[in-house]
C-alpha cells in the first residue's frame, strides 16, 4: 500500500493539491491530471506480461508527469527519496514544453539502451545522471539518489549481476568512487573507451 499525505488542498489557485511521499511509495495515478514534482526523484515504470519491469523515465524537481503522458499500461510512479508534488489539471497544464521534455528524456534512454555493451550503457547513463540530478564537488560529481543496482539493471535492461559487477570494475579503474547509500563520485573524464 502507497502512503502519501495530501498537506492541504490550495483554493482559488491552479493547484489541486500538494504531495508529501515517502520513499518506494507511489503517486497515485489520475487519468485527468498530472504531477509537478518539487522535490525529490521519481521513476515512471511500466511491466511486461512476464513481469519484467521497464523504466520510462527520472524525473525530478520541475519535471511534470502522469498518466495522461503515456499510453503504457500499466503505468507507475515510484519515488525514488522523499518527494513533494503537485496535482494539476491535464486540461489546463499539459503543454509543448510538457510534451518535448518527455520525448527529449524517451530518446536519452534509447540512445543509452542502444548500446550494445552494458559497460557502455551503465558509464553513459551515469553520466546523465551525474549531469541531470547529480552536483558537483571536488574529486568529480556525486550521484546522490537512492538508486540500487536492481534500479539500474531495470533503467539498462540488464542484470543486477552484471551491473554489479561492471560497478567494480569501473571502481577499479578509477571511474567511480561507490559511497554508502547508493552514491556514487563520478570522477572527472574527458573520455572513457572500452579496452579489450
């Protein structure tokens, strides 16, 4: 079962309502409306018959999602920390920027999952991250979110074993540097090749 907590419905303003949600609990969908994230990281995921799940996207703070964006079925919104949201009206905020950003977000993620090698895949996409959610500091820039390597296997479409594993290599190597939490320093690199 979710947990989320309407703080307080907002008269008089384009606001429906504003989400306090904890971390693994889900946005509840709405077929009419959309959620304005504040604060936090969410991702939106759909699963086959099999139960594999897919990753649609990240989003985070001014990122605007919800069901009326996508025609997967079925269709999730996980938090990945603790987020704060806002409900709005489809009707009156779904809009171009709305609609570029997501398409912008769904070729990102081809393009990384077009890679034919998952070390390729997992470097690019953290970089993404680094670049879209991660800050910078001194030994390069941390990815500080709650990501497991599950979550990653998911977002690559690949094995937790093998993201695992490509990990410590990239440790080895000095690409990343792993903290506790699931945060990652991701060194300074101007270029990175796959060596045979």
């Amino acid at each position: 079962m979710s947990y989320w907590l309407v703080r307080y419905a907002v008269a008089n303003t384009p606001y429906s309502a504003i989400a306090d949600l904890i971390e693994r609990s889900h946005l509840p969908n709405r077929s009419n409306a959309l959620w304005r994230i504040e604060t936090g990281v969410v991702r939106t995921v759909t699963w086959l018959e099999d139960g594999t799940i897919i990753t649609l996207g990240l989003w985070g703070p001014g990122d605007t999602i919800g069901k009326p964006i996508s025609r997967c079925e079925p269709y999730q919104i996980e938090c990945l920390s603790k987020v704060e949201a806002i409900l709005l009206s489809a009707d009156r905020w779904l809009n171009r920027d709305i609609l570029l950003n997501h398409i912008q977000q769904a070729e990102e993620f081809m393009v990384m999952r077009g890679y034919k090698k998952v070390d390729f895949m997992l470097y690019k996409l953290l970089n993404w991250l680094a670049k879209k959610f991660g800050s910078e500091i001194e030994k390069g820039h941390l990815i500080d979110m709650n990501l497991t390597h599950q979550d990653i296997a998911e977002i690559l479409g690949t094995s937790r074993v093998t993201v695992t594993r490509t990990l410590g290599i990239f440790e080895q190597q000095g690409l990343i540097e792993r903290l506790p939490l699931h945060r990652i320093i991701l060194q300074p690199s101007e270029v990175w090749h796959y060596e045979i």
